[in-house]
C-alpha cells in the first residue's frame, strides 16, 4: 500500500477501534491490591479476543506465577524480514472519588473538545487500539515479523521483569515499539528518547515514646510532625529545586515544554507558581524530583489536643538518565539520615529502585520511526525526555541487547492527564499513531530488503 492508501484504510477503521476503546475503558482493570479482580480478568479476556480479531491470531493469555497475566502473540512476515515487538498495558491507574472526576471515569465520554474522557483511555489502552490497527491495516499480513506483548500489571507491581528473564527468547527482535508515550502537544509528532527512573523510601521521624498532651508539653518539647516538617524543608532550596548533595542533574537540550503548556495541564491552583529554575524540559526531564506520595499520623478528624510521637513518609525521587538507582537512593538516605532536626530519631526504609531508561537515536529502526512520525504527521518530528519511569525497558534490553526502542504513542503531555482526573486521548492522535506504526513497519521492511539485495 502507499501512503495516500494507508491514510484512507486508516481512516475507515476508526470508528471500529474507537469503539474497541470505550469497551475497554468501561471495565475498571485496577491491578493493585484490594480491587475486584474480574474486571482486570475480563479485560485481559477482551485484549485477547480484539487482537485475535486484528489479525493476531495466536493471541493468549501466558501462565504466570503471581498476579495478573500478560498477552502475547505473533504474527510471520516474509522469510528474511524483521522482527517488530508491539508493546502496551492493559492495566489502569485507581480512580478514586477524591479525584472529584467530572464524569464517570468508567463510561467513556465525548466532551466538547472532542477528546474521550475515562480512566486508562490514554493510559494505556489507547496502546493496544493503535497496536489493533497496525495489523489490522495489513489484514493481519504485515510486511515484517511482529510479536505483541501487553502488560497486565504495569502500573503496581509488575510481574512482566520476571517472565521476560524467564523467557528471553520471546522476546527476541530488531525493534521494540512501546506505545505508552505520547507527543507534547496533538499534532505535534515527539518522540521519546529518555525516561527518569524512579526510587523511594519511608521516613519514619520519633520524636517521643507515646503521646503526650500539647497544652501541658507543647513549647519546648517538639512533636514528630513538626520534625518531619522541618526534615522535609530541607530536601530543596529556596527556589524549590532538588537540594541533596550527591544527586545527578544535566540541562536539557533536546524539544522544550512550554510553562504556559505545563500550567494548563497541570490545573494549578490560582496564585501557585512553579517551581525550580531552569527550562521546563530540564526540570521535567534531565533533573531530579522529589515528592511526598504517602503521609501516616492521626487524621484531621481523629486528631486531640496531643503531640504526636511517630510519623511516616513515603518519598519518591525520580532519577535523570544515566544515573545508577543505588547511588542516587543512597545520596537521598544519606540527606534524610544527616538532617535531622533537635536530635529526632529518623530510620529510613529504602523500597524501590528503578532505572532510567535512554534509547539509542542513532540507528535505522530509529530513523525509520523519526521518518513514519513525519509522515503520518506532516511535519518533522522532534525529541523529548518523560518524567515517568519504565523499570521494564531494562530488562527488555537485557533480553535482545541489539535491539532499538521507538517509545511514542496517544498520551499527549499537555492534555491527556494520565494518573490523574479527567484522563482523556483526543482520537485524532490513535489515528495518526496508527499511521505511524505502520509506516514503520512498511519502512523497515523495506529498509531489510535493500539491504540483503
């Protein structure tokens, strides 16, 4: 097929995978612990039986020790062709009422702007419609080998690491397609170069044996709130950037982000500035970040006039590419552990270490993919870093060390709110994703031929 063919077949599957989108967005798939675990089986049911319906044909459910299992398949092209692995999740954040969503996040929603709205629709269950719309537009004859794995776990603890290391030979390719990105802004095709990785602890801060009452005490004796207070100011500098000595940090110099951009999709409260210095892309992409992602003491309406003896933090530090995850976490203990303030006790737990993640851009899988997005676009493509982390990336490197990664896909940053309320996809960027991955597949095909002739 040439270009002008695949854009109008394209085009005339959208409707079909848009309402293969609002199916899976309907079924709440929370893999985290403590959620009803028939949805995220009907979903993994449902991922089977689209993509078999996509043309692959193979698609099943593996066996996995824990947890909730992933969906592989392959598809044959030609003898002598290479071999593409698709990759997406079919798992979704939680979508708590505290979120206060606009809409109900489990009836996917057409709002005026033309985006659907719903838990997941963007992350990342717009990956598997483009991947369905791949082969689809090859009538499930694409001109390369393509293998399709999809995640079942991604957003808790991913049990994918392991069947990975357990069967690398699955997992053998020229090049892996991970849809699980997206551009900055619609329309303006990106893609994804580095990821930051991510690390974390709980801070356990005592200042007393028990409670004691704050009337009677409170003055000269310090609670452990306050000390956890004062621990925690001291993690950045006046101007909010990361303040740990130790910690790995580089300017950005590939596409920025516009702060106007970031603040529209962020929803900022009136009057909140941001912070750090710097461009948007260095402090998004190249420097580190820490946050506070889980607070333990006495609630508002449980607390009484008493000085709290012993709270907890949890602390998450994502980690710039190129930095080693141990040495970063052991530069935040090291901070935590020497700044405690009027002699608190301070114990720190580390619980999480993930690698960054930078591809290689220097290629021909790569700039098969910098050539496709141009074209399905209309316009150069341009390159980004993510804040976000892909601990499995690592691991598939590890696996098919010669292979090259293409990270893009629907998530636009500016607007698509994934983890977040009101997740949304605008279908115009499914649509020229879709134009992508099989440009990309028709190009690296081509490419191979060239070269064995």
């Amino acid at each position: 097929m040439n270009r002008d063919d695949v854009r109008s077949k394209v085009a005339g599957m959208m409707p079909e995978l848009l309402a293969d989108l609002e199916g899976f967005t309907k079924l709440a798939s929370i893999a985290f612990p403590g959620y009803p675990p028939e949805p995220v089986h009907e979903m993994a049911a449902k991922t089977v039986e689209v993509m078999r319906a996509a043309g692959f044909r193979n698609a099943a459910l593996q066996e996995v020790p824990d947890g909730y299992p992933p969906v592989y398949a392959t598809v044959d092209g030609p003898e002598g062709s290479p071999t593409v692995m698709l990759y997406a999740h079919y798992d979704v954040q939680p979508a708590p009422p505290e979120q206060k969503w606009s809409s109900d996040p489990w009836t996917p929603t057409r709002k005026d702007d033309g985006r659907l709205y719903g838990r997941g629709i963007s992350d990342d269950k717009s990956g598997l419609v483009i991947h369905a719309g791949t082969l689809k537009a090859f009538d499930g004859t694409p001109p390369c080998h393509v293998k399709l794995i999809v995640e079942g776990m991604e957003e808790t603890n991913s049990n994918l690491e392991a069947f990975v290391a357990a069967h690398p030979d699955l997992f053998q390719c020229d090049v892996f397609v991970v849809a699980d990105m997206g551009n900055l802004k619609v329309g303006e095709p990106t893609l994804t170069t580095t990821l930051r990785g991510d690390v974390a602890c709980v801070v356990t801060v005592q200042t007393l044996e028990h409670s004691l009452h704050s009337g009677v005490f409170g003055g000269p004796v310090p609670d452990a709130m306050m000390a956890l207070a004062q621990l925690l100011a001291t993690l950045h500098d006046a101007d909010g950037n990361v303040a740990v000595e130790g910690v790995s940090g580089f300017d950005w110099d590939g596409l920025d982000f516009s702060e106007a951009d970031l603040r529209a999709g962020a929803d900022l409260v009136d009057g909140v500035g941001m912070i750090g210095t710097g461009t948007i892309g260095s402090r998004l992409w190249s420097r580190p970040s820490i946050n506070v992602i889980g607070l333990d003491m006495t609630s508002v309406d449980g607390s009484s006039n008493v000085l709290i003896p012993e709270v907890r933090a949890k602390l998450s530090m994502r980690i710039v590419p190129g930095s080693s995850p141990k040495s970063e976490l052991d530069a935040l203990v090291r901070h935590l552990e020497s700044h405690a303030p009027w002699g608190a006790k301070v114990t720190v737990e580390r619980t999480k270490e993930a690698a960054p993640f930078r591809a290689a851009t220097d290629g021909p899988g790569y700039a098969a993919a910098r050539q496709a997005l141009a074209d399905a676009y209309g316009s150069p493509a341009g390159e980004a870093g993510s804040g976000g982390s892909i601990p499995l990336l690592q691991t598939l490197q590890q696996a098919a060390p010669n292979a090259e990664f293409i990270l893009w896909g629907a998530e636009d940053t500016a607007q698509a709110r994934i983890h977040a309320s009101d997740e949304s996809v605008d279908p115009s960027e499914i649509e020229a994703m879709t134009l992508a991955q099989v440009f990309l597949l028709q190009d690296l095909a081509e490419m191979k031929q060239g070269g064995q002739s």
